[in-house]
C-alpha cells in the first residue's frame, strides 16, 4: 500500500467516525430535549397544583367561617324561640 491510499481510507473512516459521533451527538441533544421539557412540564403542573392547592384551602376557611356564622345565627334563633316560650 501506498501513502496515497493509507491516506485515502484514513480520510474515509474518519469521515465515518465523525458522521458516528455528529449521529450520537444530535441524539443525546434531543434526549436531554426531552428529558429538559420533561422537566419543566413536571414543574409547570406541580406549580398549578400549589396554587389550586393554596385557593381551595382559602375558599375552605371562608366557607368555615361561613358556618361558624350560621350556627351562631341559628342558636341565637333558638335561643329567641326559648325566651318567647316556644320549643325550637
């Protein structure tokens, strides 16, 4: 073998190894792609998940409060009924 053909099949496996590597290259990018919208997608629903999370819990005090005020109408009516003679 010559030189010219050492260097000819040197070139030619070469181009083989770097189109490998560019192949190997673009699929771990789009992997860490995936793997990165994965990720947000995951804390972009856990973030709403708080945030529902945080009004429910609002809206359950307010609807406690609510009942607090109820029951304390609703005793104070029986108590009228009692001291107008009546059984509530």
């Amino acid at each position: 073998m010559d030189a010219a053909l050492v260097t000819a099949i040197a070139g030619l496996i070469g181009g083989l190894v770097a189109a490998a590597a560019a192949m190997y290259g673009t699929r771990a990018s789009s992997r860490a792609t995936r793997e990165g919208n994965a990720l947000t997608g995951y804390d972009n629903l856990t973030n709403q998940l708080q945030e529902e999370r945080q009004e429910m819990r609002e809206e359950l005090r307010t609807l406690r409060h609510e009942l607090a005020a109820e029951r304390m109408e609703t005793s104070r009516l029986k108590q009228v009924v009692k001291d107008m003679g009546g059984t509530p």
